[in-house]
C-alpha cells in the first residue's frame, strides 16, 4: 500500500542485508507498533538507526528529551544513544525502522561520507519535510521496497546504493528541515522532561530528589508524584536505569575498568554500583562485558 501517495508500506515486511554487527549491513523493518507495547525504558543499541512514524502522532523521547513527530517525520538515532518511541492510545501506528551500519575505510569518499553522516549530529535529528521535497526523498526508500520483492543477483549491491542516495537527500536538504517540537500543553509535563533531559546529561554527578527539587524550584512531594505520573517511573528509579543503561555502552564499547566505569556514570560506592546494575540487568557488570549482551 502507499501511505499518504508517499511511502510503499506493507506490514511485518523485512529486508535484510547481513547481520548485526557486520561491517555493512542493513534491515529494514516495516510493521506497527501500538500503546500496549510501549518500551518501559530507553534502549540503545551498537548500530545507526532510522525512525520514519507512517502514522498520525507520536513521541520520541532522545536522552530523556521529549520530542513529538508526525507522519513521514524522519527520526535519526545515532549508535549507543538512549531513544524510546511512545505511541498514543488507538488505532496501532504504521512505521519504518531502518538499522544500519556502512563501514567508514577511507576509501576515497571518506570525507564526503562523514560529511552526509554529520546529519544525525544535528541538535535534533529529526527531520521534517514538505509534501514535494517528501516524495523525492522517499523515492529510493520505495525503490528499496520493490527490490526487496524481486530480488535480483545485485539487489543487495542496488538497495547500498539506493540507501546512499536516502541518506545524500536528506543532506542536501538539511536546510530545507521544517521540524519544530510544539511545546507541552501541561506546563508541569514540560518540567518533568527538561528533568529527564538533565538526568540524562548529568547522570555521572550526585543527583538526588533534594538537588533536583531545589535546582527546578519544585516541592519534593510534589515532583515525586508527577514525576511518577508522567514518566511511569520514580526519580530514583529513573536515576539508576539511565546510569545503568550508560554503563552498558561502556562495557561493550571500551576497556574503561569496570571501577572507574561505575565511577564515571555516578555510583557513590560499588557495592552499590553491583547491586544496581544485577538489578536491572540480571547479570554482573563483568559477565555482561565478557557476553556482550544487549538488555
């Protein structure tokens, strides 16, 4: 089906290229997602990845930021960043997830790839287009989509290149990004998310319900509940999950010591920073690294 005379879309429709973790691959994943299925938490993962909502509305939260998108809304998510999408009550919400990785080998086009790539570390790599500049830029994903239906000898060489040319449009009219995020019609909600937001750029520091209170001028009482309302999670649970999940990407992605790692992300002591991390993990910090293991 063609969504908005727009975007090819069938449901639980998969194009694969490789594996995760290979060098290049690719998966294209078309299905819905619904309320009842909202992640708890922020995940993040080794991989680049694209969010494209074939639906009315939508939130995706960016390192406990909240950013509300609309249909062919075009979210980019760079590797180890913590991102959740929470979909509304109703009809389940059509969309395109893109999981990629494309080798960087200077290969004579290096600078021109990190300059296209430059794209997901925009202040908000969220990209939102007019109807005209929409259909040229989805153009190569629909090429995509009919590859993957009559799969050829080159096919996986054809949906690189058509990626490529995804990825080039987008720059080429980064200038042209329409996106603005509308402002929380609850003024309380837009507190709670500027303290997500801080949370999670401030985790390695001594944060606490009396620090957090004080720094946004709000009751204890008061920010406990709302802050529980809003995200579905109490402060200090949101603290740990966000140290913990930042834990995680170091573990996999550095020889950092695990010590001065649970330093770095804020655990006052490591018996604590043990405890914590089994508790949300399931297994230790050590066995986790030596697994590699993504929760």
């Amino acid at each position: 089906m063609l969504v908005g005379n727009t975007v090819l879309y069938e449901d639980q429709y998969p194009i694969t290229i490789n594996r995760e973790g290979d060098r290049l691959f690719y998966g294209f994943d078309y299905d819905v997602r619904s309320y009842a299925i909202n992640m708890d938490f922020q995940h993040f993962h080794p991989f680049y990845e694209f969010c494209i909502l074939l639906a009315p509305k939508a939130v995706h939260l960016i390192e406990g930021t909240k950013y509300n998108i609309e249909c062919f809304d075009i979210v980019g998510i760079k590797p180890n960043v913590l991102h959740r999408t929470y979909y509304p009550q109703g009809e389940p919400c059509k969309r395109i997830i893109i999981r990629f990785n494309i080798p960087t080998h200077d290969n004579g086009v290096l600078p021109d790839l990190k300059r296209i790539f430059s794209i997901f570390d925009t202040p908000v790599p969220i990209f939102r287009f007019s109807p005209e500049i929409n259909k040229e830029i989805f153009k190569p994903i629909n090429d995509i989509y009919m590859l993957g239906k009559a799969p050829s000898d080159i096919s996986n060489f054809q949906i690189h290149l058509n990626f490529m040319e995804f990825l080039s449009l987008i720059y080429k009219h980064r200038n042209d990004n329409i996106y603005t995020n509308a402002s929380p019609e609850n003024s309380i909600e837009g507190k709670i998310y500027s303290i997500t937001s801080y949370i999670h750029t401030h985790y390695g520091e001594n944060l606490s319900l009396d620090f957090i209170s004080s720094h946004f001028y709000i009751n204890n009482y008061y920010l406990s509940h709302q802050f529980k309302e809003i995200t579905g999670f109490t402060l200090t649970d949101y603290i740990q999950m966000t140290r913990v999940r930042n834990v995680q990407a170091m573990l996999l992605n550095t020889d950092t010591p695990i010590t001065d790692i649970s330093i770095q992300c804020g655990f006052s002591s490591f018996s604590q920073f043990n405890r914590v991390f089994r508790k949300h993990v399931g297994i230790s910090p050590s066995s986790y690294r030596k697994n590699g293991k993504y929760k």
